[in-house]
C-alpha cells in the first residue's frame, strides 16, 4: 500500500483520496482553501455526495485519511502525487492548466525522492508529456518521476460508489515500474477482478475526452428524438427503450431533458474540439452535440411560452437547480439560462432545491428567490417547470399542488410526472419527447 497525496480536494479529490484510503493507502488530501480543510479536519464534508461523510469518517478514525494545506509537506510525504485540481474552460474553450501547472510547479519543487506524478484532472492530449517537461525544468533536485494519467471516471451523486466499484480503472503510463506501482494503489480493485486498462498517457488522456464526448451526443441525439416525437405524437421514452434493448446501443444516457450541464460534459466537449483544431481534426459530430446542447435550453423556454405565451409579470416556479439530483453542483446548470430566459421575458422567477440553492445564489444568481419548500415556492405561481429529476419531484401530489397553483400548468423538463396523472388532473402540460401521448 502507498503513501499517497491528492492535490485538489473537491468532488474529485475528496471522494478519491477517501475512496483510495479506503483501498488500504495512507492519503493526505490537500487544498490551498483553508476553509474547506478547517472543515474536513472539524468532521464536516464541504459538498453534498450520498455516502461520503462515513466513508471519510470510516477511514479517517482508522488513521489512514487526513486533510492538510500545507502542500509542500503533503508532497514530500507522498510517493505517488495525485493532481486533482479544477480545469475549467479556458477563453476559446480549451481547458484552462493554470491551476495544474501551478501544483505541478510546487511538486517539482518538492520534489524529495522518485515520486509518481498523476494527473486525476481532466487535461486534454498532451498534459502529460507538458507536464514532464515542466517538472524537469522546475525540479531543484535530481530525483527521478513518472508522469501518469489516470482519468476519473466518478459521477457527481453516485460518487462513493463509482469510485469503490468502478466499471474500468484506466492507466496511462510510460514504463514497467510507473504501471506497477498504479496497479498497487488499486490493489483492491485488482483482486476484485476490475477491468484495468494500462496504456500509454496519450491514450488515457483521449479516452476520458472520448468518453465525456461519446456521452454527450448520446444525449443531444436522444433530446433531438424527443423534440420529433413531442411534434408527431411518439413516446420518446419507448423509442429509447427500444433503442436499447439493442445492445450494441444500450439503454444507458437515452433520457431526454434540458440537455446536459455540469461540471465536466459542457467544457469536456468543447476542449476536445479545441484540441481537434490544433491538430487539423474537426469534431463535426461533438460540435453538433454541443450546439443541440444549447438549442434544447431554448427548447424548454418554448415549452413554457407555449403555455403561456405572455410571460411578462407572470410568476413561474422552478424546481430543481441542480445540474442533476443527488448533487448540490450547479456549475453549467440547465436552470442557470433558463432561469435568465425567463428573466429576460420578464416572469418573476422562484425557484426550489432540496440542496443546491445556497451554491446557485453564492455562485451564480445572488438575487434568486428561493424558497424552503416545494409548496412555498409554487404557491401562486403561474408555471411550475421542473428541471432536476430529484425524487422529492417525482412523488409530487399532483391534486395537492394544483391547489397551491393560480394556472395548472406545468414543464416536466426531466419527464419525472406520470402523463396519466397529470391528464387525470386536468393539468396544461409539456414535457420532452411525450407531451402528445
Ligand atoms: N466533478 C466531477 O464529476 C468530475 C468527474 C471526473 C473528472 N473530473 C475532473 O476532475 C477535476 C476536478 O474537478 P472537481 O469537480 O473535483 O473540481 P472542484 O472545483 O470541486 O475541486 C477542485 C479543488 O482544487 C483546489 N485547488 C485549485 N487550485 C489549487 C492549487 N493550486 N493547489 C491546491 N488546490 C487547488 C480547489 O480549491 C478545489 O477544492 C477537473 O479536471 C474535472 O474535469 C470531475
């Protein structure tokens, strides 16, 4: 087992640097937000994901988890250096190294004996032969390293589970030792026979991009099916079905909606096409995927004003501003711009979420009225549109909440309502792919 250190310590590093101490290694997860370390060393988790609290707590009181700001010390410490910081989207859409350069510059500095440097970060090609080169020329000492990639693959929500019992474990490495020393910080996995995928570091590094990317379009394809399907009276949700009971398509991202946010698909898609144009290779497929992304926000703007056409001092209320459920993420949230839209058309906007509303008024929309509860927030409003698939959502009481409603209308953007329900409520509804059936 190794004596790890993750730099980075947010969705990624926090679930990864517990979920690898919980695979027997001794981890230090650092960070430059004091703050969020105070925190984690106090028994408090900085972000809300299902099962992290006793998994960090589980591996914490073992000995084998502790939290540090102090990353010089964190780095001599550790023989295998997880980088782990954000990579955001830079001006033109490229990924933005800053911050990965800068850890990268501090390990080279620390660097005190042969270590393992590991980007978890999603870097586009290229980061790590850049990074090599960096740690070379910064390095005050003539230790050796490795540059390796290993993408994560975990998604917000179902984190913990994602990391502890993934579907594949990729490792991009240039040498024999680099690859065994990998194999042994996911000794567990290994033993539980998880499909690990050693290859070189440009590989890696693509197949993160091409995966992020492969999904995306699966989910503009399918958000497309559903806009056809709402015209001539189809049910997208057994077109998809359908769909995958061929394996070769699988069931799997075939749910229509606002189109996909988050923190990873929105800049993941266009950095892999500013990638594609510094090497002459145009991405006509994911560049489609990312403009159908953006159209199917204007999609749900139109569902909205097909029910009620003059949104002007009309009151609508959102609920759901998380990219997704189970998550308080709302970086490149769907609510983000349909929220403006609906500002824009001058609706007086109220919205509700079970976690995410602190970090859309920090964050995002200061002014944002939000509320405590579903029943406050729909109170008088004109227009309900969901737009996070929440499970408090989905058991709405359809008879109740019409009750609450000045107009029963509703945008199911997430298709979370029963169709029958709602027609049984006498409800004016839209939602994405299955409003005519
Ligand atoms: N969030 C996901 O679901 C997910 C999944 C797979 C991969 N990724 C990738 O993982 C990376 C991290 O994403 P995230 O969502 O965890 O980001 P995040 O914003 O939650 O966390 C990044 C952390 O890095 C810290 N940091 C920034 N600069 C630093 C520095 N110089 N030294 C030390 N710490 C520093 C920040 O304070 C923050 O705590 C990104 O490249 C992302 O694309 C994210």
């Amino acid at each position: 087992m190794k004596n790890i250190c993750i730099i980075g310590t947010g969705y990624v590093g926090l679930v990864s640097g517990a979920g690898m101490a919980d695979f027997g290694n001794s981890v230090i997860c650092a960070d430059i937000d004091t703050s969020k370390i105070d925190m984690l060393q106090d028994g408090g988790i900085p972000i809300y994901e299902p099962g992290l609290k006793e998994l960090v707590e589980r591996n914490v009181n073992a000995g084998r988890l502790s939290f540090s700001t102090d990353i010089a010390a964190s780095v001599k410490n550790a023989e295998v250096v997880f980088i782990a910081v954000g990579t955001p989207m830079g001006d033109n859409g490229e990924a933005d190294l800053k911050a990965v350069e800068a850890v990268a510059t501090t390990i080279a500095k620390n660097l005190n004996g042969y270590k393992i440097i590991c980007t978890k970060s999603t870097v586009p090609v290229g980061t790590g032969a850049r990074l090599e080169a960096l740690i070379t020329r910064e390095k005050e000492s003539d230790y050796d390293f490795d540059v390796v990639s290993n993408p994560e693959f975990l998604r917000e929500g179902s984190a913990v589970k994602d990391f502890l019992i993934p579907d594949r474990v990729v490792l991009g490495v240039s040498n024999e030792h680099a690859g065994d020393v990998m194999q042994e910080v996911y000794r567990s996995l290994f033993i539980n026979e998880t499909p690990i995928v050693v290859t070189n570091v440009p590989s890696a590094e693509m197949i993160k991009y091409a995966s992020n990317a492969f999904l995306a379009v699966k989910i503009s394809f399918i958000n497309e099916m559903a806009n056809l399907a709402d015209k001539v009276g189809a049910d997208v949700h057994t077109i998809a079905r359908a769909m995958g009971l061929d394996g070769r398509i699988s069931s799997k991202f075939l749910h229509p909606g606002p189109g996909y946010g988050g923190s990873c698909f929105p800049k993941d898609t266009e950095a892999l096409v500013y990638t594609g144009e510094q090497y002459g290779v145009d991405f006509q497929v994911v560049k489609a995927a990312i403009g159908a992304n953006k159209h199917q926000r204007d999609v749900i703007l139109a569902k909205a004003r097909e029910l009620l056409p003059e949104l002007k001092s009309k009151t609508v209320a959102i609920l759901g501003l998380a990219f997704k459920a189970n998550t308080d993420d709302v970086r490149d949230s769907p609510a983000l711009e349909i929220i403006q839209g609906l500002e824009e058309a001058g609706a007086i906007v109220k919205a509700y979420d079970p976690i995410a509303s602190e970090n859309m008024k920090k964050f995002f929309l200061p002014d944002l009225d939000t509320r405590e509860s579903v029943v406050e927030t729909v109170t008088d409003a004109d227009l309900v549109i969901i737009l996070t698939p929440w499970n408090e959502l989905r058991g709405l009481g359809l008879e109740d909440l019409k009750e609450h409603l000045n107009a029963p209308n509703i945008v199911d953007a997430r298709n979370v309502l029963s169709v029958d329900k709602l027609k049984e409520h006498g409800y004016n509804y839209r939602n994405v792919g299955r409003s005519n059936i």
